[in-house]
C-alpha cells in the first residue's frame, strides 16, 4: 500500500503564496498610532481614602490583584499620551 503523506502535504511555495495572500487583505498599515485614553487625575486626599480602603481589606483579597492592573492600565495610558 503507497503512502500518501507526501500527496497531501503542500509544497513550502504553496504555504508561501498564501501567506502573501493573507498580509494583503490588511487594511490598515503598522504605523498608526493607538488611541490615548483619558487618565483621571485623583486628589492626594482620594488617594489617601483609597489607600486607607485597601489597607482595611481582608489578606488575599481580589480587588488588590484588579488594582494592581488598573495601575499598570493607567501608565501605559499615560505613556501614550
């Protein structure tokens, strides 16, 4: 019995010509620029408040680990700007 492995494996030029085919039904090229985002400027006494809250949370909390992000969200944010 022949085996037919090779039969259906495509030719590496195949694969080749598809990706082309692929990156030209891109729209929009690499170099546009991303939308800034607002960052919302808190008062040294809502960062107190806040910091106060947090701390007063239970050990392991989750919103910590979400606070932690949003942080991370609001430099990038500001590095956009």
């Amino acid at each position: 019995m022949p085996s037919i492995v090779r039969c259906l494996k495509p030719p590496p030029a195949a694969l080749a010509i598809a990706m082309l085919w692929l990156t030209g039904c891109a729209t929009v090229g690499s170099n546009t620029r991303a939308l800034c985002l607002p960052v919302v400027d808190y008062t040294t006494a809502e960062q107190a408040r806040a910091a106060d809250e947090v701390e007063a949370l239970p050990e392991g909390a989750v919103i910590v680990q979400m606070l932690v992000d949003y942080a991370v969200l609001r430099d990038q944010a500001r590095a956009c700007r």
